[in-house]
C-alpha cells in the first residue's frame, strides 16, 4: 500500500496542483491519500483547495466541472492540465481527510490549545469572509483526529493527546 500524505496545503493551489503534477510525471502509483488538516489558511485559494480535496475525499460528480475550471485556469500548458485532472480524477474517494487548526478556526472553531498568531488569525479572518458554504460545510465535518483501523493508522493534525 503505497500513501501520499498532504499536511498543510494552506490554500495554496499551486503547491497541491504541483504535488499531482510530479505525481503523474513520476508514474507513481498511489493507493490513499492522507490529508491531516490544514486545507486552508493563508493561500490565496481556499475555496479552490477545498473543492478539490473534498472530491478526493467524497468522489462527488458534481464537483467535476469545478475541478476541470480551476486546473483550466493554472498557468500550464494544455498536456499537463489534462493529465492532472484525469489524475485527480482517478483518486476519487481514495482521500481520508481530517481537519486542522486553521480549518477550525476559519469556521469558528478555534483551537483549544494554541492561540494563533497574526497573521494567521488575519489569513482566517479573510479566509472566513471568501469561503463558499459548500466548503464551509466540509470543513465542518471533519474530524479533530481518525482512526484508519483497515491501514492501522491513525490520523492528527498536532498530537493525539492535543489533536
């Protein structure tokens, strides 16, 4: 079983478009995705970062069109965007997805164990003010931590004790 682990995407759509993009120009093959939160926070792309991880997680068609825009609008050339959206394409529901602490803060639920500082709490105040509902709603229902009982992992964003 072979895992790719994304910590920390932040809202930064190139780093997660290039992250497939060296995935498929590698030829990897990857079985689950593991994202222990921090989807959001900072990056200029929230909602963009959102839609996508939700499709990893969820496999939903009607998120599809969304994905092909956004990729359509990266500065690539044509190969490569075609190639990455069929790459995510074929990770559907391949995703287990928790939530970080800037992914609680944004929906007002900020973390009990640390106080942000600044910028971060800037960056999830704007953060907060673009974010669609559809992804609002995502970042709602994830989890602090999970337990992949079938993989023997369990996934955090910090500390089990602290998650």
């Amino acid at each position: 079983m072979k895992y790719l682990i994304m910590s920390d995407i932040h809202s930064n759509l190139e780093a997660l478009v290039s992250v497939f993009s060296d995935i498929h120009n590698n030829n990897e093959t990857i079985d689950r995705i593991l994202i222990p939160g921090d989807i959001v926070g900072y990056g200029a792309n929230p909602n963009e970062c959102c839609s996508i991880v939700r499709f990893l997680k969820n496999g939903k068609p009607s998120l599809k069109k969304e994905i092909q825009t956004i990729i359509q609008e990266i500065d690539l050339n044509d190969t490569d965007k075609k190639n990455i959206i069929n790459y995510i394409f074929s990770m559907s529901k391949k995703a287990n997805v928790i939530a970080g602490n800037h992914d609680r803060e944004v929906i007002g639920q900020p973390s009990l164990c640390s106080i942000m500082a600044a910028s971060a709490g800037n960056a999830a105040k704007w953060t907060t003010k673009v974010l669609q509902k559809a992804n609002a709603r995502f970042l709602e229902s994830l989890w602090y931590k999970k337990k992949i009982r079938k993989f023997g992992i369990e996934l955090v964003h910090s500390t089990p004790a602290y998650p």
